[in-house]
C-alpha cells in the first residue's frame, strides 16, 4: 500500500487510548508452538474489544508462521 493511502480512523482505540492486543508465539526449530490456539486466542481477544481482524485464525496463523520460517533462515 502506497505510504500516502495510510491513514488511522480519529476515533481508533489503539490510536486514541494506546489500546493494544497481542498475542506472543514460542517456535521451537523454527516452527510455531501451539499455533492454532494462539491464532484462535488472539482473534478471540480482538472481538473482546470490539476490534474486527484483518484474517481468519487460520490466516493470522499462516502469515506468523511465514514470518517465523523466514526469520529462522536468517
């Protein structure tokens, strides 16, 4: 996405209040420990606050686990 489309509703939570949700992931030789709990946990965690996730559970899991096997290369 071009840097000059980027924009922050003025009324998001996490803009206005420092509201934030996190979910954090062990791996173990590279790959995601428990990573179906922590994707379901997380975006149960965000419809908690009243915030819609960008993926599924499945689809947050799939991109951690990129990021994961990319990092564990370097």
């Amino acid at each position: 996405m071009p840097r000059c489309d980027l924009a922050v509703p003025v009324g998001d939570a996490g803009f206005v209040l420092g509201a934030t949700v996190t979910e954090q992931l062990r791996t173990i030789r590279g790959r995601l420990f428990l990573p179906t709990e922590h994707g379901e946990r997380l975006v149960a965690s965000l419809a908690a606050v009243g915030i819609e996730p960008p993926e599924s559970p499945t689809g947050l899991v799939e991109a951690a686990a990129e990021v994961a096997s990319h990092n564990h290369r370097l």
